[in-house]
C-alpha cells in the first residue's frame, strides 16, 4: 500500500493508495497511522506545505520517493532532501546557496537514481 503527501488534487491514484493533505501530515497524531499501516513507500510533493521536522522519523521506516514538478527547489525542499538523503546533507545545502547549476545537476542525479516522480503542472 503506497501513501502520498500531497495538497495536488490532480495526482489520482489506484484502490490501493492513500492520499494524505499536508495539514494531516503536520499533525503529531497521524504519524502512529502512518507507521503501524503497513505502507511500501510514501510520496511526498516537495513544496513548502510540508512542515521538514516529521520527515526524520519516517525515513526510518519506509521508503520515501518524492514527488517534484521542477528542479528549482525552494529552501524547504532543499531540507526535506536532506532529511530523506542524509549522505547528500551537506551537499544539498551547499549547493543549493552557493551553486545552483551544480545543485540541479545533483538532485537530477538523485530524481533518476531513486526514481522520483515527476507531476506536470499543466
């Protein structure tokens, strides 16, 4: 069963997928759910409405694959990154301020690696 984080309405799933609002998320009280309902992976969108500090204890567990629309990310997606990819912490959060060029080059790198899905705006 696949869980997915997102504020898109558009993103449509099969039966066997749960859709999650970012409110939800960011509330303390959804995470024993989440952990205890058996999910094979989580999708979670890479935007501003997911509050970074509950993204630690989830990459722990299960898997975790993003769900990004454009590569230009913004700074809370920089650290969400950073909590799903700790090896790739420091590299993240420095390219990210001192080399945009090398730090697209890097998250397209990790968004074909581990499979990122990518949502078109449109």
């Amino acid at each position: 069963m696949k869980l997915i984080i997102t504020s898109d309405k558009k993103i449509e799933e099969d039966l066997d997928t749960i859709v999650m609002v970012p409110e939800d998320f960011n509330h303390l009280h959804s995470h024993p759910y989440i952990a205890t309902s058996g999910f094979t992976e989580i999708q979670i969108d890479l935007d501003d409405d997911i509050d970074y500090k509950y993204i630690q204890h989830l990459t722990k567990i299960m898997f975790i694959r993003p769900i990004y629309r454009t590569l230009d990310l913004t700074g809370n997606a920089v650290i969400l990154l950073s909590y799903i990819y700790p090896d790739k912490d420091k590299a993240l959060r420095f390219l990210s301020v001192s080399d945009r060029t090398k730090f697209i080059e890097l998250v397209r790198q990790l968004a074909d690696e581990f499979k990122w899905r990518y949502v078109d705006e449109q």
